[in-house]
C-alpha cells in the first residue's frame, strides 16, 4: 500500500505535533508500506524558516526512507490571530502546487490528513477526495473550533466561529474515516456522523530498547523535574513557574523548547536564583537522551480543553518518569488510572507543590511503583507497536 501524510508539521521539527506525524510516518513504513508525507519547510517552533531550508518555495527530500515534499509558508509564532491564520492559509495555498504531480497522486492508495490546522486540511481533503477522488483518513489531534472557544481566542456563535464550525462539518462529512487521538474526539465525530468508520490513535512513543526495571532508576538529590514542549498559551508554563518556588521545595526545573512564552520565561529566570534552567531547543532524538537524566515530570493544561490529551504522557512512559500532571480531562483521567504519577487542576499551584514534597518525601519503594507503572505500559496497554498494528488493519478496509 501506497500512503502520503500531509501534516503541517514534520520533523525536525520538535514537539508534540511533528513528533506524532514523524511516528506515524515511520510506524508505516515499519510495517512495510510505501510512505510519502506533504509538509511546509521546518519552521516550528521557532517561527522561523530551518536554516538549509530558507530562500526555497520547495524542497524534495528522503529521510530514513520515506520522500518528504515541502512547501513554503509564512512562519511565525506571533500571537497576533491574522499572522496565525495566514501561516495556516499559506500552506494550505502553497501545497496545490503538489497536485502538478499528477502521475505520483494516483499511485497513493491513502491519503492521511492532519488536523489542525483545519483549513489545511480542508484544504487538502479538497485536493485529494473532492479533486482526485482519493481515499482519505482525516487525523484529528484536536477539535477545532471548540478548543479555540474553549481557549479564548474565538467566541462561540461569531463569524469566525460558524465559518470554521462549517469547515470542521466539511471535513468529517468528506473523509472516509476519522482518527483521534483521545476518546473525547472519536465520540465527538460519532455524536455529528455516527455512521463514520473512527480509530482511537493515541500519539504514542515507540519502544526502542525494552525499558529496564525501576530498580535501576535511582532519584537525583535534588530531584530533578523536567519540561520538554512547547511554551504556549494552551500549556502557560510561565504562571507555573511564577506560581512554583522550586527552590523552596529543594527541587530543580529543567526547561526544554519554544514557543510564544518562551521570552517572558527567559526575563523571569535570568537572576539563576530560583532553580529553574532553560537549556535550548534540541532535536526529538536529543530530547529522549536527555529525559533518562530527570526523576519527574511536569505537564500543565492550561484549560480544560476537550479532546486535548497532551502527548508528553506517552513520550514519557517509555523513560520511566513519574508524572505532575496539571490540569483535568481526559488525561488527568488516564494519569490517575494507570497509577503515572499525581494531578492537580490547572491553577492550583498549591496542590502541585504538595505533589512535589509527596515524591520528594516518598519512600524509594512508592516511587518504584510509579516508575514500574509507566515502564510496563509502554510495553502493553500503550505500546506503540501493538497500536500501530492495528491501524494498518483498519485503514487496509
């Protein structure tokens, strides 16, 4: 089977949105089909054009054996919302330049389309279902324009909001299958098409080396706590770190990333007095190196946003490491379950310090009991492999 992914995002690219797109990608190919994936130049979450890819309207590339197509688009990480929807609308504009290759785009037995951002997948369902008749699997990681409302930037019942509430309705209508990475969304597109073909695909991390026992883990001293993501409005990571004394729970606050909060968290950290380190932006590759070195996690949702489960629970799985999750939903709820560490609500800064002092505290026997909690489902109930397998079923039908 012949398969192109278009996705705004791709690696290099690092973070939750590229990460999952990359796996998917490569899970595919592992399992021996043809894959091809449609994506803008790297540009994120930098805002800005990778250097090697900068000066190009298209780049040709294969990476570990899979062809990548880019196209330009106006990179930004600006909060302005003309600036974000014209990112969007660019390469939602740029990649029907693609379709001068008609020859390739018969040849492609699936196409799978990401979503958000919606309009570029509307505009690809058009390209690909509406223009060449292709069949199309719409991926949907978050629902849009819900998590807009639910975020703030948009009011429910306006212009914007219909129009893109009609644009959602075109793309659940049209695909011929949907696939969610939460239960909040597959029931979501169920409740609206009920007799739509829907996959539970959880942006799960695969297993490289089977993960050791927590015997072998042994805790910092200080505990070291680590955030590696984006810096946006959906996470705020910036009222937690003001809202967190770090140094007052004798813990440290390791930083990875980027994002559109990431300068106002360099103003507040620049005295070095309050144990929180910002080291870079690195490679998806990197980012897994240096997780092995952390005992715990921290994961804010800023809002309770529906059908949001952030990924970095499944990245971390895999490393044994123990989980402060902030926020409610579906993925508090997978977190307490499944024994991955303790949840607080979001803004409740206090609960999340006493969580802090309870691993700090903790007998070396209860923290082994998280650490176990995690290694051994990154092997069952969220193994990547086991999931992957049972896709390739599903869009075979």
């Amino acid at each position: 089977m012949k398969v192109l992914i278009v996705s705004f995002y791709y690696e290099p690219e690092v973070g939750a949105a590229p990460s999952r797109i990359t796996n998917l990608a490569k899970g595919l190919k592992a399992s021996g089909m043809d894959v091809d994936v449609l994506t803008c130049l790297p540009n994120y979450p930098k805002g800005r054009i990778f250097d090697g890819y900068r000066g190009h309207f298209s780049v040709k590339e294969q990476v570990e054996g899979i062809n990548v197509y880019r196209y330009w688009t106006y990179a930004t990480v600006s909060k302005n919302p003309f600036k974000r929807v014209l990112a969007m609308t660019a390469f939602a504009t740029s990649m029907w330049a693609f379709a001068c290759r008609r020859k390739l785009i018969k040849e492609y037995d699936r196409i799978i389309v990401q979503s958000p951002p919606i309009l570029v997948a509307a505009s690809a369902i058009l390209l690909f279902k509406k223009c060449f008749g292709k069949h199309t699997v719409l991926n949907i990681s978050d629902l849009w324009p819900m998590s807009a409302v639910e975020l703030g930037f948009m009011k429910a019942g306006s212009l914007a909001h219909k129009v893109m509430s009609r644009i959602e309705r075109f793309m659940y209508r049209n695909a011929d299958s949907v696939m969610g990475q939460s239960m909040e969304i597959v029931e979501h597109v169920l409740r609206m098409f009920p007799q739509k073909r829907t996959f539970l695909y959880r942006n799960l991390q695969p297993v490289v080396e089977v993960p050791s026992s927590a015997a072998a883990k042994m805790r910092s001293c200080p505990m070291k706590i680590v955030y590696a993501g984006l810096f946006g409005v959906a996470q705020d990571m910036l009222s937690l770190l003001k809202s967190v004394d770090f140094a007052a729970l004798g813990v440290e606050m390791h930083l990875y990333g980027g994002g559109n909060q990431m300068n106002d968290i360099l103003a507040y950290i620049k005295d070095g007095e309050k144990n929180i380190y910002y080291h870079g932006y690195l490679s998806k590759q990197e980012v897994n190196e240096e997780l092995k070195k952390y005992d715990l996690s921290v994961i804010p949702l800023a809002a309770s946003i529906h059908g949001a489960v952030p990924s970095k629970i499944f990245d971390l799985l895999p490393e044994g490491i123990p989980i402060l999750f902030s926020g409610e939903g579906e993925g508090a709820r997978i977190v307490r379950e499944y024994g991955f560490g303790l949840v607080s609500a979001h803004g409740d800064y206090a609960a999340l310090s006493r969580n802090i002092r309870a691993f700090v505290e903790m007998s070396d026997e209860e923290y082994a009991g998280y650490v176990n909690s995690c290694l051994e489902a990154s092997c069952d109930t969220f193994s990547f492999d086991k999931q992957m397998g049972r896709f390739c079923e599903f869009i075979d039908k």
